[in-house]
C-alpha cells in the first residue's frame, strides 16, 4: 500500500469512496452526493496546512484521509479535524489507521497542537479507530443529525499532538 498526497487526479475516486457513504451511512451528514466540481474545489481549498492524503493499491485509491479548519478564527489556528473514509471493499486490512497514523504525523511536523474528529455516535469502528491512536471522547452533542428519517447524536473526540 502506498500511502501519498492527493491530486487532482485522485478527485474522482475520493468522491466516488466518499459518495458511497453519502447514500448509505451517517458517518457522514450529506444528503446528496457530492458533485465532481464540488469535490474539486475542496481539494483545491486545501493546501499544506491541510494535507489530502490516499491509500492506494495496485495503482487504486482505496481510502483517503484529511485535515481541514476547524474554525476560520485565528486563534483556531493550530486545530485542526480530521476526516477519513475507506472503500467498503477494504474495511478491516488497517487502511483506516495507516492514513490516519500519516496524517497525524503531518499534523505534528506541520505544528498542530491538537486534532479534532467528528463521529456519529453510532459510527463504532470510526470512534474504535480514532480511541486506538489516543483520542478520547470530548463531547457528545445530542440529535444534530437528521438522517435516514432518524435523529443522530455527534461524538467530538479529541488528540492532543503537544
């Protein structure tokens, strides 16, 4: 598995990983898929601070994981959130925690003080993920969600890098 930035090439693949759980999951909360131009102009918004990373395998990419801003405030500047989603065919092999253990690592040489991930409550292997590399459960806000014709909780969990 190699493990690299993202590029504008990679848009397609990321949105197509992401989509899947657009239509299917509530780890995330969008109700409609997101839109080729729509993923582009993310990625392109991103920039060093705010790394893109794949996992590919034999020339595929099977996950993607990233930084984004917390909040636009200054004084926000050393937090970041992360994301990351694996292809349904590729959950269980680890890809999950590599991604995350590479953008952790740019997080930190990047200068990061602490990192912020938003789970679903009832989203258990992304919660397991982010608790196996030491962040621990911050807040619970209750029935922010509307999804799938049910109200869903939001976990806030929380790695501090210094």
């Amino acid at each position: 598995m190699l493990i690299r930035m993202a590029t504008v090439d990679d848009v397609d693949a990321i949105n197509g990983i992401y989509n899947h759980y657009v239509l299917t999951a509530v780890c995330t909360f969008h109700l409609e898929p997101v839109t080729h131009e729509e993923r582009l102009a993310w990625l392109r918004a991103h920039g060093e601070r705010h790394p893109v990373i794949v996992a590919e395998i034999d020339g595929h990419v099977v996950g993607w994981a990233s930084l984004s801003h917390y909040r636009e405030r200054p004084a926000y500047r050393n937090t970041a959130e992360n994301s990351v989603y694996v292809h349904p065919d590729h959950h269980g092999k680890g890809i999950g925690k590599r991604l995350m253990m590479d953008l952790l690592n740019q997080a930190r040489a990047i200068g990061y003080h602490t990192i912020l991930a938003g789970a679903t409550a009832s989203e258990t292997a992304s919660i397991k993920l982010h608790e196996s590399l030491g962040f621990t459960q911050v807040a619970r806000l209750k029935e922010v969600g509307y999804k799938f014709d049910r109200w869903h909780d939001v976990l806030f969990l929380q790695l501090m890098l210094e």
